[in-house]
C-alpha cells in the first residue's frame, strides 16, 4: 500500500500540470487562425493608448464634415447668385431739401448782389445801372429787368427807411412775382382709363436728356409708378443700353433696338404699344439729340410725335436745357416749341456755374414752366421746381 501511493500522487501531479498547459496551447492555437491574414474594417488592430488618444482627436475634428446631411449638401450645390438688389430712390422731399442746400451754397450771387446793391446808405443812379446790370448779367432778359427795376424804384421811394431786413422781404416778393408761383408746375403722368400716360424727352445734344430720363424714373419709382422707357435715341452710340442701365437700377424696363441707326419713330411707336399691353402707368421716350438750326432733325422729332400719337396722345413734352447756356438755352426753347408744343422745362446743372435769372427768362418768353431742376451728377440729384424755395435759396 505504501509502494502505491507515491505513484498516484504522480499521477495526480502530472494531470494537473496537464490540465493547466491545455488551455495555454488553445489560445495561442486560436490567435494564430484568427489574425494570420490582413485585417478587414470590422476587425481594428490594437492601438497603443498614446496613439489612440491623437487619433480620437482627428476624427472628431472630421466628423462634421463627413457627416453633413445630404439635404445641406444639396442646398449648396443648388444655390443660385443672389440677383442683385434695385435702388431704392430717395423720396421728393429728401431731395428737395438736398437741392436746396446746394443751391444756397453755390448760386446765390444774384440775390446777394442785389441785396448788397439795394442796402447801400444812398441809392443813386449809378446804383440803379449797377441793379439793371446783375440782373441782365444773370440773364433775367431785358424785359423782365425793367419790369424788376421799375417796381424796385418806386418800392424804395415810398418805403424811406433801407434796412437788411426791409430790402430782403422786398426782393423775396418781387423775385417770387417774376419767377410766379401760379403756374401749373405738376407733371401730367396720371394713367387714363385705358392707357399710360405718354411723356417724350427732347433737346440738344449734350443737356442731358437721356440722363434726366434716367433720373425722372427714379423720382416716379419712389411714387409708386409703374413705369416703362422707351429708347428713341438712336443716333447716339450707347444711347439706348444708356438708358436701360438706369432703368435696371430702380427695375423699370426698356424698349430698345438692337440695329443702330434704327428708325426713332419705329422704337417710339413700339415703347407706347407695349405700355399699353402691359398696363403701365407711364411711358417715357428718350428722343435724339436736335440742333435747332437744323431743320431736318426738327421734322424728324415732330415725326416721332405724330408717329406716337396714332396710338395715344402725348401727355407731357419737356424740353432738357442746360442752364449754363444762358440765352441761347431761350433760343433752342422757341425752337422746339414751335414743333412739338413744349409743356415743361427741365433745367440741368443749375449750380454754381449757371445763372438763375433764365428760369425768369424762359418762363416769360414761352409761357411754359420750368417743372423739374437738377444741380449734380448724381442720381437723385433732380427735383421739382417750387418757385418760393428757388428764390429763398437765391436770397440766402
């Protein structure tokens, strides 16, 4: 019995050691079949922990862009440009203050001349002559002065005393008289029942017509008008993508020809049919530029009228006039009033290099009222004439 129990005891020692080798040998066996080919993506290989940590921090910065939704995706991709946004004019009563302002600062040496003049301790002969001389210089027009003189004189004699205030509260009303505040100034673009108002644009060339359509369509725009332009000018290079340029600004369209040299008539005739499909509020035509010693061009422009009256009568006709030209702005105004009956004048650049005495001087001559100034270059730089404004900014 004692010879037996050492070799079960050896028996039982060489089991255990057997049993404990087993499970090493099956899990090495198991690695070696598991990993003994290359790595497929369900199946990452162990990292070490420093590693780890920099990759987790490049995935997270990654992750929003590789996880934007389809729907942004596609936003993007489908985005059209932004159209680009109209202007948006200023409305009458900003630029009138505008206006005025201006005219203060750069065109009242009439005024002030006559101020200076009148204010004078003793006011003699010599002062009279120097009085009749500002105002002729500033081209008031020989009757208009002497109507102005006359009047001053025998204001001056029953009124005795000559202080600041006294001479400047007699010019205001006397200037207020030539000017005259009761013609009808308002611009006649009121739709009728069945078609738009028609209003046609002429001059010389160089005074600004196209420009001045251009701005005139700003000032209706911001009247809540439905406006339509038509290109009639079509003997000037570029007149016409001129002209719809400023259009484009403010949205309104513009009927044009794409052939130079197109037949004016044609393009007026074409501009008013439209508006009248269309069911705008105004039609305005931009005509070519006329010298008014030319009678060819003349009969040309009264062509276009009639040619655009076979649909429609023509509401407003103004005449552009550069208020530089002084006198020989009345000459082209007598002009062109003969041929197509003028109903407003439109003076442009009535700044520090014109003269104001020519409002006096067309008006009186014609009879037709200036109804729209313009003293800039920029775009909104065009107002009604108010004939009690005009005459404080010359006496300020």
């Amino acid at each position: 019995m004692n010879d037996i129990l050492p070799i079960i005891l050896s028996i039982v020692v060489g089991l255990a050691v057997i049993g404990g080798l087993i499970p090493v040998f099956l899990k090495a066996r198991r690695t070696s079949q598991d990993f003994s080919g290359p790595r497929d993506a369900n199946d990452p290989a162990p990292v070490d922990t420093a590693d780890a940590a920099g990759s987790t921090d490049t995935l997270v910065q990654e992750r929003p862009e590789a996880q934007l939704p389809t729907s942004d995706l596609e936003i993007v991709e489908q985005e059209e440009p932004a159209a680009p946004s109209l202007e948006t004019p200023l409305p009458v009563e900003g630029r009138l203050v505008r206006l005025r302002a201006r005219l203060v600062k750069s065109n009242n040496a009439l005024g002030k001349g006559l101020l200076a003049l009148l204010s004078r301790d003793t006011i003699d002969e010599d002062v009279w002559e120097e009085v009749e001389e500002t105002l002729l210089l500033a081209d008031v027009g020989t009757d208009s002065t002497m109507e102005l003189v006359d009047t001053l004189r025998e204001r001056v004699k029953v009124l005795g005393a000559r202080s600041p205030e006294q001479v400047q509260a007699m010019l205001r009303e006397e200037l207020i008289k030539l000017v005259d505040p009761t013609m009808d100034r308002s611009l006649n673009i009121d739709r009728h029942d069945d078609r738009p108002a028609i209003l046609m644009v002429v001059g010389v060339n160089g005074v600004g017509k196209t420009t001045t359509v251009g701005k005139l369509a700003r000032v209706l725009v911001a009247e809540d008008k439905d406006v339509l332009l038509g290109a009639a000018d079509t003997f000037r290079a570029a007149a016409a993508e001129q002209l719809a340029t400023w259009g484009a600004r403010v949205g309104v369209p513009t009927v044009k020809s794409d052939v130079d040299g197109a037949d004016p008539a044609s393009v007026a005739f074409e501009a008013v049919k439209v508006g009248i499909e269309q069911e705008v509020d105004v039609v305005m035509i931009d005509t070519a530029g006329r010298l008014q010693n030319k009678v060819g061009l003349m009969d040309e422009l009264g062509k276009v009228k009639r040619v655009i009256e076979k649909q429609a009568s023509v509401d407003e006709v103004l005449l552009v006039l550069d208020a530089t030209t002084g006198q020989n702005g009345l000459t082209q105004a007598k002009v062109f009033a003969e041929v197509v009956n003028i109903t407003g004048i439109v003076l442009t650049k009535l700044d520090g290099t014109a003269k104001g005495g020519i409002v006096v001087a067309i008006q009186k001559s014609l009879g037709v009222p200036v109804k729209l100034v313009g003293l800039g270059e920029g775009a909104d730089d065009l107002a009604p004439f108010d004939a009690e404004s005009f005459v404080d900014a010359l006496l300020s």
